[in-house]
C-alpha cells in the first residue's frame, strides 16, 4: 500500500512535524537510523523564539518542556563602542524568547507521538529514493516502502546538486558557565573579532557558546577548567562574572543550504534544507515555522506529494527562509572581523539601534517571530 507521507529522521524537527502533520489528520510516520529515544541524548542547548513557544504550545508540548524565559537581550561588540538591549518589557510579551535543552524538546516531542499513537521506527535508515510521477519509493534498511510524500529531517545536508555553501573556518566551543550574581534572564550577544560569544540564561546558569578559529577550539577544549574559566572571563569582559564552567563540545561551524527546499515527491526540513551558523539562534525555530506551514498546505490533500502543494509551499516560504540565512549570514561577516572602518560603523549601527526604539522593536519582532514580522 502507498503510504502517505514518510520522514526521515526522528530529531526535534521530524518529529515536530509528524506531530503538527497529525494535528491536520496526515498520516505520517517517522523512520531514523538510531533507536527510538536517542535524540534525548543531544548536547545542545536551543533559543526558542517567542513564535517557537507558540507553535510548540500549539502541538502541544510545551508545557512539557523545561524552559527558562528571556527578558532581556543585550548585544555590544568588544573592543569598541556601541550597544544595544531589547527587552521584554519594551515588547510587551512576557519573554523574549526561551531557552531549552534539546533533550528536553526531543523527550517532550516523543512523549506526545506516543500519545497520538504516530508510528516511530528506529534503526530504519535511508539508503536510497527513487520519485516517479505517482509516488517515491524508499529504499530503507527495514525494508521497502512507497509513499506519496517524503519528507528529510536527516540533520544534514547529503552531497545534492545544487547546495550553497560559505565555511566560516570557526568552531563553537559549547560549555556551561555559572554566574557568580543571579542572571535575571538576559542573554547577551557579544561580538569578537574572531567570532560571537553568546551566553544563553538556562536554568541558573549560562549556556555558553564561544565562537573561534578551529584550533584555538581545540586547544580551549584540552585546557584545565581554572585556565578555560580565565580566558573566556577575559574575552567576555566584566559585565558578568563567572565562578565555574563545566562540560564542552565543539561544533564546526558553516552555512550551507539547498537552493530548493523541495524537489519531485521530496521535500527538506531543519538542518536537512539549511544548516545555519548558531548565531543568531535560527536553525530550529525556522524549522519550526516551515513544519507548520507545511502540514497547513497539505491539510485535506488527495495527494500530499502533488507537485502544485510542494511549489506552493516553497513560494510561501520562500521570504522568511531567505530572509533568515541572509541576517545570520550577514551577522557573522559584519561582525566577525577586525577591519577598522567596519569596527566604527557597527558600533554606530549598535547605537542608533538603541536610540531608534522601532527600528530595535522591529529586529526584535524579526528575531521572535521570523518573517511574519515583516
Ligand atoms: C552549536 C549549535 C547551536 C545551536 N543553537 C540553536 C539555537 O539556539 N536555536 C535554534 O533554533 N537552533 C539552534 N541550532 C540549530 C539546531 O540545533 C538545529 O536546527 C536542530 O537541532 C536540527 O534538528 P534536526 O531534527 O533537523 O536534526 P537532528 O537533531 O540532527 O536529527 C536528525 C535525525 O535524522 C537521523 N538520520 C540521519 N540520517 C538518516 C538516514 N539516512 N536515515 C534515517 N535517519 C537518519 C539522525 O539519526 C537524527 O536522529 C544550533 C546548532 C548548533 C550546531
């Protein structure tokens, strides 16, 4: 029997979209390589934008997840002047955004599949697809399948075609660094010549992420916790004090998309579509947003796979998706070097962005709800 729509890949984004997919009554069901539960291993540590909590409430989850809100944002560049807060209160919302644990989300999102009795089939792993007009069929290590929809949340993108791709040569150091005061939920965004240095209110410490050269990431890694707590003390400033720091993981760093999020019977999603540089935050919430605009246009479809749906869906994404990989590019090549013309002029960009409350309200709207902002 041809099945409705297959995703490949149970992370948070497959995930979220089988169950947003189920709110709309399509038939979805998940296949990933690992078992099922794995993903409640995952390191990382999200922002999750003030839209991303709405459409995570909306699938149900969110009070399941284990949040700490965002009150306050403060973005500076080191070494020069210029700066800028957002605020909540400034806002009107309650939080700017959220932060969580991946495993919170994947624990959360898996708990709620179960519920909605939504297939989950772990060591089934991807080896081969093959479109024709009336269906795909999947070539799986638990077998054969034909679907009419297959949807990639693999977590990376393969050797495609037409990929685009910019390598930053940087690596994130990931770490957890506690504050000697209580952080009162500001985030701070501080920009360094050799990349940002992001501190993310959790729980009630900070999830650091540490932007570098590739070397320089490992040599942090290998160094004892006193020497690790010295030097990322001295880079951030002393704005925040910091009394401990555990855990670290490296990320390679890159932004690399698909010009198409879709093709024949084939569609991709999350980091599968376009792995963006953590930055700004983007990755998952933008995934988000497409999950939801997804399962709205196929809603009632005789034939989720049906070329006219997959080119509607990209044309209504086409916007936010662009808009979102531009800024966070942007972001790091504005902010990531020591030319000296550009040091002066973001620092003037940071100022009249303090003094012009709509055009700071206006990046911050962006930031929370992505192109529905606009
Ligand atoms: C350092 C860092 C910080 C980040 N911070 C943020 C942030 O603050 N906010 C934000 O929104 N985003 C952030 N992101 C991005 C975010 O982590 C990703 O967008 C998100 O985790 C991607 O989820 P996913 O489900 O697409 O991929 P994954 O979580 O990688 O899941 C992919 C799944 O597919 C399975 N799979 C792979 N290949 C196959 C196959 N052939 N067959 C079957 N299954 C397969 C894997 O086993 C896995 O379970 C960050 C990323 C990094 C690297």
């Amino acid at each position: 029997m041809t099945k409705s729509v297959v995703i490949v890949g149970g992370g948070p984004v497959g995930m979220s979209l089988a169950l947003a997919l189920h709110k709309q009554g399509v038939a979805a069901e998940i296949h990933d390589l690992r078992p099922r539960g794995a993903a409640a291993g995952d390191q990382r540590i999200l922002a999750l934008s003030h839209g991303s909590m709405q459409i995570l409430s909306a699938l149900g989850v969110w009070s399941q997840i284990k949040a700490t809100p965002i009150t306050n944002i403060h973005v500076s560049q080191r070494g020069a002047a210029g700066r800028t807060r957002i605020s909540a209160q400034e806002e009107q919302v309650e939080a700017l955004g959220y932060v969580a644990s991946s495993s919170s989300i994947a624990m959360a999102l898996d708990h709620a599949l179960k519920e909605a009795g939504i297939c989950f089939h772990g060591e089934s792993r991807l080896l081969d697809a093959t479109p024709d007009d009336a269906a795909i069929t999947l070539k799986l290590s638990s077998g054969d399948l034909q679907t009419r929809l297959v949807a990639y949340a693999e977590g990376k993108i393969g050797e495609a075609a037409e990929v685009v791709e910019r390598d930053y040569d940087q690596h994130a150091l990931i770490c957890r660094l506690t504050p000697a005061r209580p952080h009162q939920g500001t985030a701070w965004e501080r920009f360094t010549s050799h990349g940002p240095f992001a501190l993310l209110p959790f729980e009630n410490d900070y999830a650091a992420v540490y932007v570098c050269k590739p070397t320089d990431a490992e040599r942090l890694k290998a160094m004892p916790d006193a020497e690790l707590l010295a030097h990322l003390q001295q880079e951030f400033g002393p704005r925040v004090q910091f009394s401990a720091v555990q855990g670290r993981f490296i990320y390679p760093l890159g932004l690399r998309y698909r010009a198409q999020p879709t093709a024949q019977r084939q569609v991709w999603l999350g980091n599968a579509a376009q792995t963006l540089h953590p930055v700004a935050g983007q990755g998952f919430n933008l995934a988000l947003r497409d999950c939801m605009a997804l399962a709205h246009g196929l809603s009632d479809a005789a034939d989720p796979g049906a070329p006219e749906l997959l080119a509607r869906y990209a044309a209504n994404r086409k916007l936010d998706r662009s808009g979102t990989i531009a800024i966070t590019d942007s972001l790091i090549r504005v902010f990531s070097n020591d030319d000296f013309l550009l040091k002066h002029a973001r620092g003037a960009a940071l100022i009249a962005l303090d003094m012009l409350p709509p055009l700071r309200s206006f990046l911050a709207r962006r930031m929370m709800f992505g192109a529905r902002a606009w």
